[in-house]
C-alpha cells in the first residue's frame, strides 16, 4: 500500500513499493492554464563504480520522508509552479525500472524545468531514504 499526500487541487506525494509510471505524473500536472510540463524520471543503472548493479534496494521512515518532501513542494510555492507529484519507490527495483519521478507543471516552461531540477537535488541532500547496491555477488549500502 502506498503512502500518499494529494491536495487534488495541486499536489501529490507518493512513498509505495510498487511500481511507478510516467503516466500517472503526467496526468496529474497537466492542466489547461500550464504550457510548461517538466519530468524527472531516475531509472536503475546496470553499473557503478566498474561493478554490474542488477538492482536497487530502498528503504526509509514513511512519515519522516512525507514530510521532508512535503518541504520539497513547498519549495513550488515560491516559483510560478502549479501542480507537482513527487514519487519515490522503496523495496526492490530492477535495472531500468523507476525508482523516482519529479514532475511539475507551470504557465511557462522554464519555471517548470527550474522546479524540477532543483527538487531532485534537495530530495537527494534532504529526503532519509536509504540505498543499497545489489551485484552479482552480493550488496552494499551507498550514499545517496
């Protein structure tokens, strides 16, 4: 079962083991008064650091992670940004599977790609959500 913030008026927070689409993101910010969608997608690479990766491990406290993205969103109240839906998936994730999706939606373009990529990068300095490496021969946890 997925844990989940929706404000259906603007926002939406989802924390889930299951699998996660690029669809359900985009319906969700598109809406008439926006011509600026913006999408993050982070997928499971098959390498790292000269190792073969066949998946990824997450793991994190649910409420203290909805929280901390809820502090993500609100960084949308200070651009012109109107809709956002943040997804991170725990458990298990193959190789090219989804792990995250940042999308937002604004009037213009450029408020929407800024939301974004500036998400990303505070869920990746803020967001406890805990990271392990699984290889051919075994695992290690990882820096996020």
């Amino acid at each position: 079962m997925a844990n989940c913030h929706d404000n259906p008026l603007r926002d939406k927070v989802v924390l889930t083991h299951k699998k996660l689409f690029v669809e359900d993101a985009l319906s969700h910010v598109t809406v008439p008064a926006c011509g600026g969608v913006s999408i993050f997608c982070g997928t499971t690479r098959n390498s790292s650091n000269g190792r073969r990766v066949v998946g990824l491990e997450y793991e994190a406290y649910g409420r203290m992670v909805l929280q901390e993205l809820e502090g993500v969103v609100a960084e949308a109240a200070r651009r012109d940004v109107r809709r956002v839906y943040i997804a991170h998936r725990l458990g298990y994730v193959k190789v090219s599977e989804i792990s995250i999706i940042v999308a937002a939606s604004a009037p213009h373009r450029a408020d929407a790609i800024s939301f974004v990529s500036r998400a990303v990068d505070l869920i990746k300095q803020k967001v406890p959500i805990w990271k392990k490496e699984w290889y051919e021969d075994g695992s290690v946890w990882i820096e996020n």
